[in-house]
C-alpha cells in the first residue's frame, strides 16, 4: 500500500474521532466578529456569559455542553461563543443584557438583539428546547412582542410568564402592566390568578395585599391548599431575604408580622416562630428568643448542625432558663455525636459548663482543643476555654 494511503486512513480516523468527541464547539471570536458574522451568514449568535466561580456553569460545561446531539444541533445551527461576563468586555454586555445569574444562555441576531434567552445548567433537552424556540415559532422576542399587542389570553401569560422564569427575568414589569390594565372588578378572574400565583413574590405590592384581602375567595375559586401555599412561599421568601441580611432592619420584622396576623394560611405557625425568632434576636430578648428557637426546631425538624450551632452558642451566652438550656445541649450531643469539630465541641463544653456539668465541660473542652489543632485552628481561644472551665471546678 502506498504512504498515501495510509496518510488518507490516518486523516480520516482522525476526522471520525473528533466527530464521535461531540459536543458544543465554542469559537474564539470577539463580539464584534461574532455580530459581523451572524450578519453576513445570517445565523444566530448563541452566547453563554460564564463565571469562572460559578458551580451551574461548571456542571453546564462538563455535562450538558459535551452531549453529541447538543454539539451537532448547535454547532450547524449557530455561532458559538462564550464570554467571562466579569471581565471588562463580558461586564459591558452583562450590563446591557440584564444579567443576574450565571450561566446566561443568549440567542442573539447580528443586531444584537436578543431572540431568546435561558439560563442556569440546564439538562440537554433543555438546551435543545431553547435552541429550538430560538430558530421557530414562540421565542422570547416573539412573546415579547405579543404581549406589547395586547395578548393576554390565560394560555399565552402562564407561557409566557414561564419563559420569562426560566431566564432568569424579572416580571415585574409584566405584573405591573397587567394589573394596571386589569379593574379590580376582575382581579379574582382565572387570568388575574394565574398571574398572582406565577408572579407576584413581593407580599407588599397590590396585588399580593388583594389576595390577603380576599384569601378566602380564592380558596374557594382555586382551592385553599394552592392559595394558602402561595401566601406561605411569598412571605417564607421574604422571611428568607431579612435571614440572609438584605433587610435587617426591625421594621421589616415586624411588618411581616403585621401582615401575617391578617390572615390565616396553612403553616402559618412556623413562619411566625421565624419571624418572632429574629425580631427578639434584633431586640436582644432573650428569653423570647429562646422559646421561639426550640419551637423552630421542633417544627422545622432543623438538624442543621451549623444553625444548631449558632442557637446553641447564643443559648450559652444570653439564656438562664435551665430547661432551655437542657434542650440545647442535648441538640449539641447529637451534632458533636455527627460532626466531631472543635467548634461543635467548645459549644457543647460551654453549654455544660453553664449548666453545671463541670467535669463534662473540661472533657469535652479537652477534645474541641485537640480537633482545634487538628483542624490547624488558632490554638489560643481554646487554651483559654480549657483554663477557664478547669478553674471553674
């Protein structure tokens, strides 16, 4: 056989190989070359704006991204690219293109106007479903538009509200301009509902305040179960945001105590353990935060051993009531039991201590000391910790 030959096979191997490898192939184009592109070709850009920290995109990259029948659809159907949307030109279209989350899955025309959008890591079919829509019929752009003529039929908003979910969008002003158009006459009209449930998530905005108002109307229109369970995720969601320190403040403690003192919803009691819970944090009442803290547990089921941990630690420092106390340690012995850290330990050798349980305390101070070095903590507070309850027989 000839060197061309087998110089032919050695190519064509390598060809058949690198096509069973699949999966997305991403250019190297700048977004001006990209945009150039599209417009010559008369493809669509699909870009994904990544975040070197972000865990979706990693999972996106390394599963969804490398699906053969994902790499053949997309690779023939669009211009590929990706972009680090925290690098100086990926900022410049984040900030243009609205971007709060990573990945950010963009179907761009040579404009740059987007056609459709996703985001998060999504599965194959997903992909496939959104690169789809961007090539037919019922793109984002296309309901968009539909939406600015007037459709407000029940089928079109539950679509198109799901679509402006799945990217990651805001809807408020979608909710704003429907309801603005909408007389309250109408507001309990299955549309008006549909809207309500798959929308709204401010417990402040009127239309959540008119569900409040006529709870039990909708509960018997809709079904109480499905109504009750959206009041529970609309404030449990906003209970969330004051937890997680987007408002602090007392007065947005109390006002969601207000508002739920309006009505009656299934769990109700939890929440308002919650909310009780951090409004006595924020006035330092101790007494009372305690007693909402053993609730929280036993109705929450919490076994959390970083949450335990920090009601614990607060019981030692602030709380008196024996009983209480008692409670704490004995979550504690199941965390230190679970989850043998120095931190865990010093937290269960201090409730002993306060308890009284001297001997207990030193032993288990004795061991937080130990994982302390283990763990290569600063050795300093716990030495501090042993003398202290050592001393203290």
């Amino acid at each position: 056989m000839s060197k061309s030959f087998f110089f032919s096979a050695f190519v064509l191997l390598i060809t058949l190989c690198a096509a069973a490898q699949g999966g997305v192939k991403f250019s190297d184009l700048s977004w001006a070359e990209a945009l150039d592109q599209s417009k010559k070709s008369g493809k669509l850009i699909f870009l994904e704006g990544y975040a070197d920290w972000s865990q979706p995109c990693a999972i996106l990259e390394k599963y969804t991204f490398t699906d053969r029948e994902v790499g053949a659809f997309f690779n023939f159907n669009f211009i590929n690219i990706r972009m680090d949307m925290e690098d100086i030109a990926g900022a410049v279209l984040a900030e243009e293109y609205e971007v709060s989350s990573f990945p950010v899955l963009l179907f761009l025309d040579g404009n740059g106007e987007v056609v459709h959008r996703g985001c998060g890591a999504v599965e194959t079919d997903e992909l496939m479903t959104l690169g789809r829509a961007a090539l037919g019929a019922g793109s984002l752009s296309e309901m968009e538009q539909h939406f600015e003529d007037g459709e407000r039929s029940l089928d079109f908003l539950v679509d198109y509200s799901l679509m402006l979910a799945d990217a990651c969008l805001d809807r408020t002003k979608l909710v704003e301009t429907f309801f603005s158009e909408l007389p309250h006459s109408k507001w309990m009209e299955e549309s008006a509902w549909a809207m309500i449930n798959l929308n709204v998530s401010d417990p402040y905005s009127e239309p959540f305040q008119y569900l409040i108002a006529y709870h039990d109307m909708y509960g018997l229109k809709y079904g109480k179960d499905t109504v009750d369970q959206k009041i529970h995720d609309v404030m449990l969601d906003q209970l969330i945001a004051i937890y997680e320190g987007e408002d602090l403040t007392l007065f947005a403690t109390q006002a969601l105590r207000q508002l739920m003192s309006e009505v009656d919803f299934d769990k109700k009691g939890e929440l308002q353990s919650l909310v009780n819970l951090k409004a006595a944090d924020l006035k330092a009442n101790w007494p009372v935060y305690a007693e909402n803290a053993v609730k929280v547990v036993q109705e929450q089921q919490v076994e959390d051993p970083d949450q335990l941990n920090e009601f614990a630690w607060k019981f030692y420092l602030f709380v008196d009531d024996e009983a209480h106390l008692s409670q704490a340690k004995n979550w504690m012995r199941g965390v230190v039991d679970r989850y043998p850290s120095a931190t865990y330990y010093d937290s269960y050798a201090s409730l002993l201590f306060k308890l009284g349980e001297k001997k207990e305390a030193v032993k288990y101070s004795e061991k937080a000391l130990q994982a302390a070095e283990i763990e290569l903590e600063d050795l300093m507070y716990y030495k501090n910790q042993l003398k202290f309850f050592t001393e203290g027989q």
